[in-house]
C-alpha cells in the first residue's frame, strides 16, 4: 500500500495536462504487458490467411505495398 499512498500523494499535485500524460504513460505499460500477436507460435497458415482477411476488409492491395516497398529500397540504395 505504500506506493498506492505515494503515487496518489504525486498525482494530486499533479496539473491536469501532467495528469493526462501519466494516464497515456500508464496506459502504455500496461498495453506492454499483453501478448503480443507477432510473436505467437500458432499455425503461421491460419494467421496468414487472417491477415489476407484483414487485408481484403480493408481494402489493402498487398501487391501494390510490396510495389511501393520495393520502389522505396530502390530509392534508399540510390540515396546512398
């Protein structure tokens, strides 16, 4: 309990726009905290074709990312 009475203590002194940026900072740990969905060991075909799913529902044309995507690497090795 004594870094519940600690952090209430702080964050009463705290200035609303200060209170804002703990609340998005706190937000932000705990979204750390859950499993993140790049990483999961299932079956790669099924997640796959879950994300040609999402793709079609939103309209993304995978090939014309990956035109753009090689495009873009022509133009970084060009820069250099």
């Amino acid at each position: 309990m004594e870094d519940t009475d600690h952090l209430l203590s702080v964050v009463q002194k705290l200035s609303a726009s200060q209170i804002k940026q703990v609340i998005r900072y706190a937000e932000f740990i705990a979204q750390d905290e859950v499993p993140d969905e790049i990483h999961e060991q299932g079956d790669v075909r099924a997640r796959y074709a879950e994300f040609k799913q999402f793709c079609e529902a939103s309209d993304v044309d995978l090939a014309a990312v990956e035109a753009w995507a090689q495009a873009t690497a022509g133009q970084i090795k060009d820069a250099e």
